[in-house]
C-alpha cells in the first residue's frame, strides 16, 4: 500500500517538488489471503503543497474481498 500511494505522489506531486517521504502510515488488517494475488488501489484523499494524504484498500484480485485499509500521509520534499 506504501508503494502505491508512493506512486500515486510521484505522478501527482507539483513539478518543483524534489521528492518525497511517508511520514504516517495507519493500517488496518481485516481479512488474510493464504494463496492467490491480490490487489492494491489508492486513491488521493488530499493534495496540499507539502503534504498529500493517500488511501488505500488491498483486495483479493479474484473475489474482490477486502483484506486491508491503509490511509499514508506524504511530505513533499522541495530545494532548500
């Protein structure tokens, strides 16, 4: 999940922005996959000019049970 919201930050994020860093990442299990692949979406809850906050939700890619809720908050990174 950290990853995507990752992704979705870099894609996302004002073009002078240097870079970027988690600094809170709450998760919440609530299912469990023993085998097969699974799935991870995030979505941008907020885009500010130094933060930006992610949500995620991991599904089983088969049957679209939801498995875990992530909400990431980024800091952007700017030159100093």
């Amino acid at each position: 999940a950290d990853t995507s919201c990752g992704y979705g930050t870099v894609a996302s994020a004002p073009a002078d922005a240097r870079g970027f860093t988690t600094v809170e990442l709450k998760a919440n299990f609530v299912g469990t996959l023993r085998e097969g692949a699974l799935a991870c979406e995030a979505t941008l809850a907020h885009a500010g000019r130094t933060t930006q906050v992610w949500d995620a939700r991991v599904t089983d890619e088969t049957t679209g049970k939801l498995l875990a809720l992530f909400r990431c908050t980024q800091l952007l990174i700017y030159r100093g």
